[in-house]
C-alpha cells in the first residue's frame, strides 16, 4: 500500500520524552494494526465531496428502478416480433455473427435460422407486439417505452455486464447508481442512495454497484445475493440487541475517536467518509427494518405480486422491496433476476424453452410492481428500467436449439417518469439480429436516464487520476425522441 494510505506512527520507546494521552497509546499501542485498516478504508474514500447536489435542470425522475435480467433475454422471443423467423426456419442463411467477427474477423457465415417457441400478439390501444411469455405485462404495454435498437460493447456477460453497469468493458469504473447518487444524494438521510436488491458475484460482482473512485459513501447496498431466498432478505449488520442508549453512547464514542484522528492526521475529507458510514449504519438499526418488514402490506398487495405462489415468490418480494425502498427515498434501487456465477439465468444458448420458465418467475411480479407504484403515484416520478446486458441472435447456436450472445441489437424498455408511452422506438432487420434505424448505444441510454433524473451526463464528472471522468466517458447523447 502506498505510503500516503498507510501513515506509520513511530513507538513511544522511540520518544521517551513526548507525553502520551491515553488516546495516543492506543492509536500507537494496541490499536496500532486497527488503525492501518482504518485508514486503508479511508484511502479508499478520498476527496469526498458533498452527498446531495441540486439537479441542474428541472427533473422528471427523482429515482431509478432497474429490474437486471442478467444472461441477455431474447428480444425475437419477447418484444421484437419478426415474421421472417416463422417462414425461414431451418434455413441455412449468412449472418455477421458476433463472436465470429470478434474472433476471426470473418463476416457472413452459415447459420440455421431458429424460430420463436413462442405466438406474438399485439396488445393495447398502442397495438405493441408482445410474446405469450408475458401474458400480465402485456397488459401494460400502453405504459411502456420501448427501445428495440439497442447496441453495446462486449460480446462475453463479463465485459457486457460490466459496461451495462459502468460504461467500461475492462476498467474499474464507479457504476450507474454511485453516479446517481454522487449526483444527487438520498432523498432519506436514513437511508442509502443506492440499494442493489439480490446481486450477482459473477460477471463483474461488487463492481457492477462499486463507487471506485468516488466517495465510499456511493457505493451500492446490497441487500441478499443472487440465489439466496428473497425471504431471508435484509439490510446486514443492522441488528443489535443492546439498548438504545448502550448503542448511542458507542456511536458518540467512536465520533470522538474519530474527531480526534481527523484533528491528528488532518485527511478530514476520508475521516468524514468513515464517519458517516458509522452514523449511517446506527439509523438503520431503527429504520431499515420496517422498510423491508413486506408483512406490513396487505393481503391484495402481496398477491399482485405473486407472493406466496411458487413460481412468483422470490422475485415477488424483490419488486415489492423495490417499491418500498422507492416509496422511502431510495434514489437508484436495483433488482436482478439472476442467479450464480456460473449460470446468468437467462442465458439459453442450447435450451431456448427455459426462457418460458424464467419469465414465468418476472411476469407477474413486474407487472404488479408497475400497477403499484401507478396507483399510487409513484410512477410519475419513477422510472423504471427493465433489460439484459445484451440479446440473443436470430439463428441456433453451433445448429441447436438456442441462442448465442447478440450485443449489435436487443431490446429495453422504460416506463414511467418522462418517458413516452406506448412508444416504440427503433428497428431491427426482418431477422432481429441488426439494428437497421434508429441505434441507441448503451452510452446513449445512460446520458437519458441522466438527463430524467436533471443531470447532464457531460456535466456529471469527477476528478481522478489526472483528468475528469464522467459515466459516458467521451460517448453519449440524449435520446429525445424517447422523452414526454
């Protein structure tokens, strides 16, 4: 570690003359291994800057809700309805693949056209196309904004995820929410700014909710993992059995410890951070708790989102969380439908028909998160987010029965603050493998959401390292024909 992290402090054997307070001899003595850890904790948090910055424009989103579909869904199986499918399949026809392309450079090779397992309707007053994979949000197609021209970075879930989640396909770089939250704070004081509901440790893990550079504070909370039941849920750490009073005497404790290394080593900036983090984790003794308790909801709420019904329940209770955690002023929550690093769930490369299973578990749930925050106003200034890191090819993988990785087109949707709904924007070639009008970059998605929340992504920067960094880095434009 370099020596501005780890500061050593010389023994009181070497300086016999100096008085020594008690504070001092601990710090030196005893503490000593403690301290190094601190400060290789606040090393981490250097340059903090104020947690909540005024928009620089009015906003039409004062949070995010994102629902990750880790593993990349198939948009010719769920809202990129291509006819040319049907009546092609099993023929053998040149596509550019994207991992031959990566790999050889080779272009047009033979691959057996794959139709839909599933019927396509249209649905609403808006007419949009959706599969029989997703018979309850169908119902809210006249609610939603699609993206069918999306385009990424990264043909593996590892660099694809990572970009998704931090706009870099390698490099450590603070993720979507640490901005959101750099950029904006917590509208609750009580809680985080940025909550990631059941996060995967595969494909990037603790990086794809990281602040990395910027203040420690911004990094996201994890609530559960990836594979654990929803049921068992809940903010770590929060418990604790000794009284009230015990507990404040410990935190004014610890702040006067903390006051005095800030005194001493004069990086009141990392101190700060550490500080906060402390006096964060007390509020959540008390507050956290009821935010999650879903036994607070009534009967038909929990029903809406499948709760209690096999095939619902997991996911179920992380939207039902993600409302809550909205309705307390979370500004960017997120909640991925995933599952462990070996397996993103929706990655169907030779087993097409599992994608029926997976949507059975989000259908409902989504749907009922979106008639929720609707009824109760929640979505004129939310905005929710619905994607994988990528999509899937129109043609078999290696002529079997699934899908290989498609980052050249794939769809999105979002619904709520400030978007159009009922729109669609965007096409894909007759074969939905690429995207023919309109693209839409990863880079592009990040900027609007930004600009819905009343940041400008060019504006939202950070110092580091020599030079200003931003999440689009030199990338991004705002997609106006998506805003209301």
């Amino acid at each position: 570690m370099s020596a501005d992290v780890i500061r050593m402090t010389p023994s009181p054997l070497d300086m016999p003359n100096q008085q020594w307070s008690r504070r001092r001899a601990l710090e030196t003595i005893a503490c000593g291994f403690g301290w190094l850890a601190f400060s290789g904790l606040a090393g981490a948090a250097r340059s903090v800057v104020p947690s909540a910055r005024p928009p620089l424009f009015t906003p039409r989103a004062k949070r995010v809700i994102f629902l990750f579909m880790q593993g990349g869904p198939s948009q010719v199986d769920t809202f990129d309805y291509k006819p040319r499918l049907a009546r092609d399949d099993g023929r053998m026809l040149a596509f550019d693949d994207a991992r031959t392309l990566a790999n050889t450079g080779q272009r047009g090779t033979e691959q057996r056209v794959l139709k839909s397992p599933w019927a396509f309707r249209q649905h609403g007053q808006s007419g949009r196309w959706v599969s029989d994979l997703f018979p309850h949000l169908a119902r809210h197609v006249d609610d939603l904004c699609f993206i069918r021209s999306m385009q990424t970075e990264g043909v593996a879930h590892g660099p694809a995820t990572l970009f998704l989640h931090t706009g870099s396909t390698a490099f450590v770089r603070p993720s979507l929410g640490a901005w959101v939250s750099y950029g904006l704070g917590t509208e609750n004081e009580n809680l985080p700014g940025f909550v990631t509901i059941a996060p995967s440790l595969g494909n990037g893990g603790a990086r794809n909710w990281g602040p990395a550079f910027l203040p420690a504070r911004h990094q996201g909370t994890p609530i559960g993992l990836a594979g654990q039941p929803a049921s068992s849920f809940a903010f770590k750490h929060t418990a604790n059995a000794r009284p009230a009073n015990i507990r404040s005497r410990e935190l004014d404790l610890l702040r006067d410890l903390n006051a005095e290394q800030r005194r001493q080593t004069r990086r009141d900036s990392e101190v700060d951070a550490v500080v906060e983090s402390f006096e964060l984790a007390w509020r959540l003794q008390t507050n956290a708790p009821d935010v999650l308790d879903l036994g607070r909801e009534s009967a038909a709420t929990r029903a809406l989102y499948g709760i209690d019904e096999p095939a619902t329940d997991d996911f179920g209770r992380q939207c039902l969380m993600a409302r809550r955690l909205a309705e307390a002023g979370v500004r960017f929550i997120q909640v991925t439908y995933g599952d462990s690093t070996a397996n993103p769930r929706w990655d169907q490369h030779s087993n097409l028909p599992k994608h029926a299973e997976h949507a059975a578990s989000v259908d409902r749930p989504i749907a009922g998160l979106l008639m929720d925050l609707k009824q109760r106003g929640l979505l004129e200034d939310t905005l929710v987010w619905w994607g994988g890191e990528f999509g899937r090819t129109p043609y078999a993988e290696k002529n079997g029965t699934g899908r290989d990785h498609n980052p050249n087109a794939f769809t999105v949707w979002l619904a709520g603050a400030g978007v159009k709904p009922g729109f669609a924007l965007g096409e894909t070639d007759e074969f939905g493998g690429t995207v023919v009008e309109r693209p839409v970059h990863m880079h592009d998605l990040h900027a609007t959401m930004l600009h819905l929340l009343g940041l400008d992504h060019e504006q939202l920067t950070f110092p580091f390292d020599g030079r200003r960094f931003r999440l689009t880095d030199v990338h991004g434009l705002v997609v106006p024909e998506i805003l209301a």
